[in-house]
C-alpha cells in the first residue's frame, strides 16, 4: 500500500480543515457573546456600552473575517444570501445594532460550519479504508514465521493469513481449507470456499482457518488497494452542489441591493438606503433553512436514519435516476433454498431429512439455507455418522442407514451418476445429491428479495418521479436478471467492478441527479459519484462513511421514509424562505418609501424572522404520513 494519508494528498484536506475550525470558533465566540450580552443587560443591569463589549468583540474578531470573504464573493459576482448577510454585518455596525450584527455573524458562520460537515466525510472515508487495512503480514520462511511490514510483501512471497484475519494482499492458497467473507469487495453474499488453488483477494476476511498464500501481486497492487485509488480519485472529483438557500439568495440578493441603492439615489437620504438592507437581513435564508434542515436531521434520527450530509435533504427530490447494488440491498444478503428437484423414487420430505442431517457438520456457505429449510418444515433430524468432507468432493456421511453425498454437479457426473438427460444445465448456485450411489435431487439457491424491494420499485415513479431504476451489482448476471424479474426492474448491469460501478455512476450522474444504493465496500466509490449516496445497514465502516445517509435498520422502508422526511423538510424550508422574503419584500417597499425607520425595520424584521423559524421548526414533528410502502 501506499504511506500516503488523506493528509499528505496536497493542502487540500488541510485548507479545508482550517477553514471548518475558523467557521466554528466564530460561532462559539458569537454565541458566547450574545449570551454574555444578555445577561450583562437584563440580568446585572449594566450600562448598554458595557454590555455592548462581548459584542462589538464579536464584530470585530467574526465580523470582520467573514466580511472580508463576503467582498471576494462580490468581486467574483457571486450572489448569494451570506453576501447580502455580510452587506448586513457591516449596515448594523454603521446603525450602532450590534446584538443584530452578532447574530448575523452566529448564522454565517454556523452555516459555514454545516457546509463543511459533507465535505469532512470525503476525507473520512480514505481514514477508514485506510484503518481496516492491516500493516503487517506474515511471511513464511522455512519454519518460521516473521511480521514484515505490508510494504516488503513480493510477488511469490509465501504468506500465512491467521483466523479471522483481513488478507493483506492478492494470492493463491498453497496450504490449507477454510472460507473467506469477500462480500464487501465483490458485491457475492455468500463465504467463499477456499482451498488449494483457489484465489484470494486483498481485503477479505479469513474464517476460522489458517491458510497459507502465494502472493501474486504487490500490497499497492492488489484489489483493495485499487479500490482506495479509485475513492481518491471519486473523492477529486466530487461535483459541489449549490445549496437551496444560494440558490434563493441569488435571486433575492440582487433585488434588495437594487431596491436600497433605488431608495437612496431618489430620496437622496442614505438612511433609507440603510433601512431597506436592515429588513432585507436575510435571516428566514440563514435561519430557518438551517432550522428545518436540522429538525429533519433530528427526526431521521428518531427514525433509525442518519444523515451524514445535510446537503443530501435538499438534493434527493430532485434525483431522477436510481441506481441499486443488488446483494442485502433489494435482498436479505442470505441464499434461500428455492428449489428442491427431487429424482423418481424418492420423496422430497425424505431427501431434505438426509441432506439437513448431513448439513449439520459442514461450514459450507449454503449448509445454513439447507438447515433453515428444515427447521420451517418441522423436520425433526436424524444423527450422522462417518462424516468425511474431502477438499474437491463434496460432503459425504451415513444418516439413517443410507450413504449420503452433497457435491457439485461435475462431480457426481464424473461418477456417472448424473447426466443432461437427469437434469437440464442451468447458472447460479445449486448443489446435488446422491443417495445410496443413485442421483437423488438437486437442490437449488436464491439470495431472496426484500419483501418489500418490488414494492418500493415500483412506486418510485409514481410518488418520488424517477424516470430510470437500475441495478448495477458485482453479481453473476444470472443471479441478478433473476432478482431485476422478481422486482421489477429491467436494467441491469451485471459483474461490474467497483471502477466499472463508478463509470457507470458517473455517466448517469452527468444526465440527471442520482440516488445510488448499497451496503458493501464495493459500493463507496459509486456512492461518492453520486448525487445522494445511501447505505442499507452498518456492514461496513468505509461504506456509511462514504454515503451521505445511513439507514441503520436493514429495510427499504426506511428508505422511502427518508425521501418522505426530505420532501416535507423542502416544502417547510420554502414555506419559511419564500414567505420569510415576501414579507420583507413588502417592508422593504414600505422603507424604501420612508414608511419604515432602520429601527422600525429591524423590529418588523425580527417578526418576520420569529414566523420564519416557527413554522421552519414543524420540521422535527413526525408527519402523518411517514412513507407509501
């Protein structure tokens, strides 16, 4: 592996993190400064230039520093509602109203602070990729054994990868048999049997086994080291959204810059000029946007749903497109045995009885589906004895009196036990079964849908307007045209690598907003492409770090709930926005008309701004109507 950390990736991350713990301080330090003030005023009765101090501290040390980047942002022409609050900053100083100052520096540099929450996570991600990787690995040499740094590991080093250990590199098992749990790499649900000849990949978990490898690739070359680039890569060029309050405030800044400058130039009284900009503070913009955006952050909360970036309640209504992993995303992660053909001359009551018996002794990915089976038909199981599961063949044992043997379908032909004419070839996964040297069954596995997927599926259209749904999964193509049928969708895309997962995401993204789904480490460089990245589940750490929103129960439901909570949070959001700045559209006549007096304004302001936030604040209380499924 690389030594390189998200840190040492240029002064990005360190800009960026500089910037973050400016924009907070400010906060605190206004904060701070607005109570102090409060309690100097009423509670100690001191004399108003005392209790002014903390705050012209404030205007000072946070006003000044936020004004100064506001006046790039207008050199640049971009208007949006912080510029206008910065304007603001700089009226109530010349009007000697230095509480309403403060708390305009309070709102701009929370606001500051809220922005960079998402993009903290960017950097997160590598951190955690980089946390699970292990350092060292294990390097065989006659006897022994030695710890060297995953650096040192060469090609055709021979390496022993311990119980339940993360494999450091790619290889090839030479010594040993056991399983791996790849599931977060390759998008598979099942443990991967391994034995001699069977390839591993770095990043997989190890089962209970020791297993000695033959690398055949570098650290920095192997699989999860490919993945990590391509999140740096994801995370280079991950777009910046404009947010809902820019977007309104650079449409209202212009009109209440023109209107003060307007008043002015006519009435020749600067005063007017300075009444218009107080009541045209934008802080149903700085305050309630926020505020309802935090209300739905606390109501997913309640509701097993975390938002990781606030950016993503803003942006899922208006995603169009989305795209899903397949495995423990639209399914349960877990084969299901779905179809038992039994041969003539036996019964499938009597073949289940036998092969679950068998079953019991084996760590075969596919034994608990068996096992399950049985338990839901009630069937009481018989002892096993002479049990051998010989690497390559399959299990075999005695139960009841008659010899048991769970193979491959290669296998038992080779025996001639089986041929076509027994049963038809088919893809996916299944096991057969041969009872007293005669074919008996073969028995057939699913990861079975959710049982809500083909629900869900068919209503984004109808309530939340997505024109496309696909499935992009590193599954065998089989397997995932088999779930696309059963939940209703049609485009599918099969075996893709998490490079192959990311282009594709990429390519949807440049035509319309995404929404993309999934639960593996396979998945987070596709997710950070995304408009909104949302993991199923806590499956793995690099994933709900990499997603904007992580649903912590494992169900679809609580993804429409999401999509419900966001759209409500809008529809609040621009309630309060929009009729915030009607409202001070209104004043702003009546000041540029010399109706309204700067102090007069800011009364009527902070009206409207209580108003604002009242009806920004219905966005904590639960609806009614939580989701359609």
């Amino acid at each position: 592996m690389h030594d390189e950390t998200p840190s040492s990736k240029g002064g990005g991350y360190w800009l960026t993190g500089l910037w973050q713990r400016k924009s907070t301080l400010i906060a605190v330090l206004a904060l701070s400064a607005i109570i102090v003030h409060l309690l100097l005023r009423f509670v100690f009765q001191a004399t108003p230039w005392i209790s002014e101090i903390p705050l012209s501290v404030t205007i000072v040390l946070g006003g000044l520093p936020l004004v100064t980047d506001l006046l790039v942002k207008l050199f640049k022409r971009e208007f949006g509602s912080d510029l206008l609050g910065g304007i603001s900053i700089f009226t109530s100083v010349l009007l000697g109203e230095y509480l309403a100052g403060s708390i305009i520096v309070l709102m701009l540099s929370g606001g500051e602070a809220l922005e960079g929450y998402a993009l903290r996570s960017a950097s997160s991600v590598l951190a955690a990729l980089a946390k699970r990787m292990p350092s060292i690995a294990h390097r065989k040499r006659g006897s022994g054994i030695v710890d060297i740094g995953l650096q040192e590991v060469l090609v055709g080093d021979t390496l022993v990868i311990y119980p339940h250990e993360i494999c450091p590199v790619d290889g090839e098992v030479v010594e040993g048999h056991g399983v791996m749990d790849e599931s977060y790499l390759t998008g598979e649900p099942f443990l991967i049997t391994k034995t001699s000849g069977s390839l591993v990949i770095s990043g997989a978990i190890n089962g209970e086994s020791a297993l000695t490898i033959i690398t055949t690739q570098r650290a920095a070359d192997s699989r999860y080291a490919k993945i990590m680039e391509v999140m740096r890569e994801s995370e280079a060029k991950r777009p910046r959204l404009r947010r809902l309050g820019d977007r309104l405030g650079a449409i209202y800044t212009p009109v209440a810059l023109i209107v003060a400058t307007l008043a002015w130039v006519m009435s020749e009284e600067a005063l007017r000029f300075l009444a218009v900009l107080v009541i045209a503070t934008p802080c149903p913009l700085l305050l309630a946007i926020p505020i309802a955006i935090i209300g739905s952050i606390s109501l997913c909360a309640r509701r097993a749903i975390i938002i990781k970036s606030p950016v993503v309640l803003e942006q899922i209504a208006e995603c169009r497109t989305a795209i899903f992993d397949k495995t423990g995303t639209l399914t349960y992660g877990e084969p299901k045995l779905t179809d038992q053909l039994v041969a003539p001359g036996f019964s499938q009551r009597e073949v289940l009885t036998l092969v679950a018996s068998l079953e019991r002794y084996s760590k075969h990915p596919l034994a608990r589906a068996i096992l399950s089976a049985a338990s839901e038909e009630g069937i009481e199981l018989p002892e096993a004895v002479e049990v051998s599961e010989r690497t390559g063949h399959g299990l075999r044992g005695m139960v009841s009196g008659h010899q048991v043997q769970i193979t491959s379908r290669s296998k038992l032909a080779d025996q001639h036990l089986l041929n076509s004419d027994h049963l038809p070839q088919v893809e996916g996964l299944e096991c057969v079964v041969a009872i007293d040297e005669r074919y008996a069954a073969a028995f057939r596995f699913r990861d079975a849908p959710r049982a809500e997927s083909h629900s869900f599926i068919n209503h984004l259209g109808p309530k939340h307007q997505f024109k496309r749904v696909m499935i992009v999964s590193g599954d065998r193509e089989s397997e995932v045209r088999y779930l696309a049928q059963q939940v209703g969708i049609s485009e599918v895309y099969a075996q893709k690598s998490p490079e192959e997962k990311l282009a594709i995401v990429r390519k949807e993204t440049a035509m319309a907003k995404t929404l993309y789904v999934g639960d593996g480490i396979n998945d987070a460089p596709a997710m950070m492409a995304s408009t909104v990245g949302l993991a199923i589940g806590q499956n793995s750490e690099v994933t709900t770090e990499a997603a904007g929103v992580v649903i912590m129960d494992n169900s679809l439901k609580k993804v429409d709930e999401f999509m419900h909570i966001s759209r409500r949070m809008r529809l609040i959001a621009l309630q309060s926005a929009v009729g915030g700045m009607g409202l001070s559209v209104i004043g702003m006549a009546f000041a540029a008309s010399g109706h309204l007096s700067p102090v007069s304004g800011a009364i009527f302001q902070e009206i409207i701004d209580v108003l604002a936030v009242l009806n920004a604040l219905r966005a904590a209380i639960p609806p009614k109507v939580v989701h359609d499924l």
